[in-house]
C-alpha cells in the first residue's frame, strides 16, 4: 500500500491524454496516477480498462456507496 485516507477525502478524475484509462487521485495533497483493471487476466483490452477507471472515479464520487 502506498498511502491511504477516508473515501470522503480522496479526488478522482479521469485522464483523457490516456483515454480515460487513467485516473488520478488525490490524497492527503499527494496525487497518484493509477490505471484499475490494467493487470487483469481477463483480457478487457482498452475497453474494459476505461470502464473500470470510469467505475473507480464513480466509487470515489459516491463516497464508496455502491
């Protein structure tokens, strides 16, 4: 684990120079730039990566209510 904090105080957005397969968060005013879904074995190729990276940044957004 690199770093951690309440949902409620994590930001998150999508990186469109990667096509949204890329989202950043920021925590504690530090930001780190995560790619979810990109070690899969379940060959979601681009698609599949861009929607995990879209459900992250709703996750977050919600405040983790699914």
């Amino acid at each position: 684990m690199t770093d951690s904090a309440p949902v409620g105080e994590v930001t998150a957005k999508r990186m469109w120079v990667t096509g949204g397969q890329t989202v950043s968060l920021t925590l504690q005013d530090r930001t780190y730039n995560t790619t979810p879904g990109w070690g899969s074995r379940g060959g979601q190729g681009i698609v599949g990566i861009a929607g995990a990276a879209k459900a992250l940044v709703k996750l977050i957004e919600s405040n983790g209510a699914h």
